[in-house]
C-alpha cells in the first residue's frame, strides 16, 4: 500500500481533534523517511527519500488505509463498499448488476488518484444464489479481466456461491486434525504439560471457535456433526491432558 503522504496528511485533517496528536507525529515523521535502495543482486545503491508508504508490517499501515479510503464510496445507489484494513468487498444487489463495469471503473480510478492500484488479476468477482430455490437463473456476461469464481475466502472465511461453508468447514476440520497430530508428536518429546496446553488453546481452540458465530448459522447438519466430531475428541484429550484449558 503505497500512500501519497501528503495527501494522507490532507485526509487526516479532515477529522476530529481527537487525533491531533497522531496527526502531529505523523506530519513530522513522514516527510524525512529515508530508505536503502537495493538493486539487482542486492547491490546497495544508497539512500533515498520515501515520499509515499509506510514500513510494511508497521501497525499503523492498515489504520492509514482506512482513513486513506474513507472517500471510496459506492456510485450506484443501492451498491456498497465494505472495507476491512485493506480488504474491500463490492456489493452490487441483482438489480443493479448493469453498474459493474461504472463500479470498478470508479475504484480503478479513485486508485490512482490515491497513488494504489488496482490488481484486477487478484481481484474475483462472485454471484451468490440461493439454492432452495429451483428457478434457473441467467448469469451477467463475464467482467473484463477480472475471473468468477464459485467461492470466496471473506476474512478467513471461506464462502461459496450458495452461501455454503461446507469448504470451511472441511478446511477447519483438516487443520485441527494436523494440529491435533502435531500436539502428538510434541508430546512424544517430552513437551511439558503446561506448553502443550498453550499450544492446544492458541491453535486448535483458535481454529474451532474463529468468527463461528458469523459462519455457524451457515451450516448444514453434515457440517455440524464434523465440527462436533472434532470438538468431542479435542475436549477428550484437553480434559484428560490439559484440565485446565477453558
């Protein structure tokens, strides 16, 4: 995410005095950032003043997207721009699927504008369906340069076109079952106890219970009956193993 810094600092102005402070730092830090500039074979070529971006990994970078995109907004009435860090999702409902090539358009060229890019290679486009109903439904022509696909990872979350997470679900139970084999070998080694039990906790826990609540009205009794298969036997052995693990 490559940010103009100077328009950032213009989108900052535009808020509360709340984050005078932020702003103030921000205003004194991101003007003199310098950066080694390595070339090919990673010869050093020197010093170089960065006048856009942020340190990758740095905290701060996806709060700044989300401040740098508060401008980003739907064309269409009726559409919507959901914007998470820097994940944005665009929601066109059936009648209004004639905007499609008006709504990339606008976020093509608000990307430029912002100093960003558009990876429409990356980006996927999908059509949800309800499946209880029978009625056959005639699909818009393909986007340009951008592929349909018949599921989508939202958040970690993997959904497909008929609202279906039977693919989260088989890839939670595939995780926890590797994790619990992994617990396994660990304990084969002579892990302690007490490490074990955080490893349990923080990885097969973790996996079971991410965002279930957002998911769990998604699932079918096929789905259920696996994730409860493998939260009977992870709560077997975390009893017998780890009594304390809530």
């Amino acid at each position: 995410m490559r940010y103009i810094n100077s328009l950032l600092l213009t989108y900052l102005h535009t808020y509360t005095a709340s984050i005078t402070v932020l702003r103030a730092q921000l205003a004194s830090q991101l003007p003199r950032r310098i950066q080694s500039l390595h070339a090919v074979q990673r010869l050093y070529v020197g010093l170089l003043e960065v006048n856009a971006s942020f340190v990758q990994g740095s905290a701060i970078g996806p709060v700044m997207y989300v401040v740098n995109a508060g401008d980003l907004q739907a064309v269409t009435p009726g559409n919507s721009l959901v914007k998470y860090a820097d994940d944005t999702y665009l929601v066109i409902p059936a009648c209004n699927v004639d905007s499609r090539d008006n709504e990339i358009s606008n976020v093509d060229a608000w990307s430029k504008a912002n100093n960003l890019t558009l990876n429409q290679p990356k980006s996927v486009e999908i059509i949800f369906r309800d499946s209880r109903k029978r009625s056959s439904i005639h699909p818009p022509s393909p986007l340009q340069s951008i592929a349909r696909v018949t599921s989508l990872k939202v958040l970690g979350v993997t959904l497909t076109d008929r609202l279906s997470v039977n693919a989260h679900v088989d890839d939670v139970i595939g995780l926890c079952a590797r994790s619990m084999y992994a617990i396994s070998v660990l304990r084969s080694h002579a892990m302690e106890a007490s490490a074990l039990q955080q490893v349990f906790c923080a990885v097969v826990v973790s996996k079971l219970t991410y965002v279930a609540p957002a998911w769990w009205g998604f699932t079918t009794s096929v789905d259920r009956h696996g994730i409860d298969a493998v939260q009977l036997g992870a709560d077997v052995i975390a009893l017998y193993f780890f009594p304390n693990c809530n």
